[in-house]
C-alpha cells in the first residue's frame, strides 16, 4: 500500500469537515457561542454535499500535482500511478463515508450526555429506549436532514426548550425525545425554527404512567391516535358495553 497516498487522502477526507467536527466538540463542550456561529452552515441542506464535493477537488488537484512531480502528467502516467491513485480516492471516500455513518451519529447521541457504548448502541437503534418518569411523555421525530451529519444540529436544537429531558438519535434520521408534558409540549417541539428548514413529523407517541392507569399511544402515517392500552375495566358492561369508557364486547 501506498502509505503516502493513503495519508493524503485522509487529510483530504477530513479537511473539508473541520467546521462540522468543531460544531459538534463545540456542542458537547457546551461552547455556545462557536456554536451559533457555526450554526448557519448545517442550516444549508447543501453543505454536507459542498463538502464532499470540496474533498474530491483537493484529492484531485493532490494528484495533479503529484504527477506533475514525477514528469508524468498524461494518461499513461495514470494508468502507471494507478494504485496511489485508487489509495488516495478510495481514503477520501471511505473517510467521508466513516464520518457520515458512523462518526457523526455517535458524536450526536454524546451530546445528549450518555456513555460513549450507549452512544453508539443508540445511533443504529440499539440498547435501552428512553425511560419516562410518571408524568412524562415521547414523541418519536422522523426528520428530513440530508444526512446523519445534520443530527447534532437538531439535538442541540431540541434541547434548548425547557422541559426536553432527553433525547436520542438514531440512524439515520429518527429522534426520539422524552419531555415534560406540564412544562412543553409536541406543539412547541415542532414549532421549533430549526423544523422549517428540515420538516418534522411525529411517528410514535408515549405518555409515561399517570396515577394508576398506564396509557401510551402510536400516531401512524395518518396522523391517527390508536390507544395500546386503556382505562376501562375488565367486565364493562353487557352486551355492546354500557360502562361509558367505549369497551365493546
């Protein structure tokens, strides 16, 4: 292997991504005020792709200059330089590729204050759901970013509000979020400026244990509300119920 061509092409890989890695150090850091300023590039639904486009071009002008170098700057010298060639595009790829699958789903779910297993078991829709208190309540969000690179941004977003008490990314655009009914609401997590630029919609809905009765609530494509499970007792009524609770035989 061509140890130059592959370093080169993880600095190619990597370079184009320096404001994305600090956002998220930023963010986890609790740098405020880096972050607002970096804030307006994730808010472009094309910066990820300028990005990856950026690492190609510097990947390209490497190799120019490389061949250009070595007096063989024709089509032959690239069907002889054909493997440092391969090495150093075959890298900038595979880092773009690493950091959009892997690297930016992960830093995302730290950022929300778990361990870094939890993190990763989270980002690909592993390991323990969110655990509500008594009062609280869940909304699943599917998000429309252009990739997993955008999840910090929304995290960060979504816990500005008071009474978000935890949220979960995972791959590649679903958040879970567990909140305080008395203190927010679904309404004012959607409401978020952040959701105009990348719309939100609500997939599943949880309510945690209130008094005695448990009650929790899928939302489907439809926007319906089905109850999983009710209030009513058992032995309501006789034939076509009777108890006022909606029970059928």
């Amino acid at each position: 292997m061509d140890k130059k061509g592959f370093l080169k092409g993880i600095l190619y890989g990597l370079a184009p991504h320096t404001f994305c890695i600090a956002f998220i150090i930023f963010t986890i850091l609790g740098v405020t005020t880096a972050t607002a300023l970096l804030k307006p590039l994730l808010l472009n639904r094309y910066f990820f792709y300028i990005l990856i486009g950026l690492s190609i071009v510097f990947a390209t002008i490497s190799a120019i200059i490389y061949l250009k170098k070595q007096g063989i700057l024709s089509f032959s010298g690239i069907k002889r330089k054909w493997k440092y060639l391969s090495i150093l595009y075959g890298t900038t790829v595979g880092i773009n590729l690493l950091l959009f699958m892997i690297i930016f789903p992960i830093a995302a779910n730290l950022n929300s204050g778990v361990s870094l297993t939890a993190a990763i078991s989270a980002a690909f829709g592993r390991g323990e759901e969110l655990t509500l208190s008594e009062s609280g309540s869940l909304v699943t969000l599917q998000v429309n970013i252009p990739c997993p690179g955008h999840a910090p941004l929304i995290i960060g977003e979504l816990k500005t509000i008071s009474g978000v008490e935890a949220v979960k990314f995972k791959f590649p655009n679903s958040f879970d979020v567990g909140y305080n009914p008395e203190k927010t609401s679904k309404e004012q997590i959607l409401s978020l400026d952040v959701f105009k630029t990348y719309k939100a919609t609500i997939t599943n809905e949880q309510q945690g244990q209130q008094g005695n009765n448990v009650v929790e609530q899928t939302v489907n494509n439809t926007g319906v509300s089905q109850p999983l499970t009710g209030g009513c007792a058992v032995g309501c009524g006789g034939p076509g119920g009777g108890c006022g609770c909606g029970c059928r035989k």
